[in-house]
C-alpha cells in the first residue's frame, strides 16, 4: 500500500484504521491500534508460529521490538508514543504525550534522593577563602553589593575589596541554584549534580482522530495530511516490530535455563538450521 496522498485516500486510510480504547473502554478515548496478538500475526510457516508462542516467555525475544517502537517516541520527541493497551497488552496503540523537565539539579547516589538545587563545588564546607565568600553570599543574598564590604564575617574572609565585588557580580549571574552543601538530606552522602536535564514523560488519553470516521470530512487538508504522517509512520513502525519478532522467531526456539533449577525461566537459543 502505498502512502495516501489525495484527499479522498486520506480520508479513507485515517477513517478505516483500526482503533482502540486509550484507557480503559469507561474512558471513552480511542485511537489509532494494531492487534499484535499471535493469533493475528501473518506467520511464514507453522514452525514459527509455534515457537512464538513459547518465545512469548521470554525477554530476549523482544529486544529489538521494543527498540523500533521506543525509536518512534524519540523520533517524535515523545509528542506521539506507541504503547500497548488491552489486556495482556495485545493491542498498540497511538498516544499523543510529551515530556516535561523535572528541574532536578542534583541527586545523591546512595539512597536516590533528588534535590532542585545543585550541589557546590566544595563537599560539605567551603575551603578556600573564595569559596567562603561565595558560601557567606548564597546566604545572605539580597544585599546591594557594597554591604557585604561591611560585615565582619567577610572581612575576616581576607580577600581584597575588588576581588569580593567581582566574585558577588559572577555569584548573582549564576542565581540562586546552589545548596550551602552537598549533603544529602535524607541520608547526609554527597550529592551529585546532573549533567544534562532531567525529564519526565505523560502521555495523554484523550481521542486522537475521529471516532466517527465521516468527521474527516470537516478536517482542513493540511490536518488530514499532519495526521496521516504520523498515523503512517505508526503503522511502519508496528509492521518493523512485528517483522523484526517473526524474524526472531525463525531463528530462535525456546528452551528452560537448566541452570536455575529451582526458579526455571525460559531462554532463546539459535536453531541448528535457519527455518525456510
Ligand atoms: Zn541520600
């Protein structure tokens, strides 16, 4: 099939795809799905058939399917995502989401807790004179710059007068994302700091298209086409998924791991030879 390009053909392939509930069916959102169930897939042979049922049991199997669909969600900067919906997750289905950064700046590697501030560049007291300095204006931030020449506390510091106004100017450009250290405060372990954004992912159940396909009728035609592509590239990406799990099934059966005798699971191996 080829991509649908006319009004009339787009119209058609959005109004005849198949659709699923976003939820649960109460919440009466759906959008465009796939069944994946193995009763429905196309299989080259019986052989493999039978093996992708027993293959179900295990991890490996699905590798490289669940590389190709989570492809599709950093393809779309997770503004659309692929997830499985219905029980035992038989159905794939077409969410619109997005991410949000969490603003987490820091986190303490031994008990996981997250801090929005970052940690500094000392451990848990500052040690040279610059860095007393900087430690006594994170504190005490709100002061015009002349005043901190005044107080004891950064005189006792040593530091020459033009020295304190620089490092208080390069101290308020930075603004106020540091901690006074870098202890955690749930278990007292340094912290660390992130070095790239923290993000959090959401998906929406909303209905994505039209539930009653003669609704595509009202659509502008640059609606209809921003639809189809994504709706296309969904089914692309769910024919390479399924493709990529046939192709793991020719080749690999499914055998218990005699290793763990008293906890079997079941693992892939290759097969002698390559089904036809
Ligand atoms: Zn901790």
């Amino acid at each position: 099939m080829k991509k649908p390009r006319t009004r009339r053909a787009m119209i058609a392939y959005l109004g005849s795809h198949s659709r699923y509930d976003t939820m649960r069916s109460w919440n009466l959102g759906t959008s465009f799905s796939r069944n994946i169930k193995l009763t429905r897939l196309t299989f080259p042979d019986q052989e493999t058939c039978h093996r992708a049922f027993d293959l179900l049991n295990v991890a490996e199997a699905f590798d490289e399917f669940d590389t190709i669909i989570s492809e599709f969600d950093i393809r779309h900067n997770h503004y659309w995502q692929i997830e499985s919906n219905g029980r035992s997750g038989g159905y794939l289905v077409l969410y619109s989401g997005g991410k949000r950064e969490m603003g987490y700046k820091s986190y303490c590697p031994s008990c996981g807790q997250r801090n929005y501030k970052q940690a500094p560049s000392w451990g848990e007291q500052p040690e040279t004179q610059e860095e007393k300095l900087q430690a006594y204006f994170r504190t005490h931030r709100h002061w015009r710059d002349e005043v901190y020449l005044e107080q004891p506390e950064v005189k006792a510091i040593g530091i020459n007068e033009d020295r304190i106004l620089q490092i208080i100017r390069e101290e308020r450009k930075l603004g106020d994302v540091f901690s006074t250290t870098n202890k955690c405060g749930v278990c007292g372990n340094p912290r660390l700091n992130y070095t790239s954004p923290v993000y959090t992912f959401y998906r929406d159940t909303g209905t994505i298209g039209e539930s009653n396909p003669e609704d595509y009728k009202d659509w502008e035609t640059g609606s209809l086409k921003n639809l189809v592509d994504v709706v296309w590239d969904f089914d692309k990406t769910v024919d390479k998924a399924i493709r990529a799990f046939i192709d793991f099934c020719k080749k690999h059966e499914a055998v218990e791991d005699s290793i763990l005798v008293r906890n079997p699971i079941m693992i892939a191996i290759p097969l002698k030879k390559e089904a036809a």
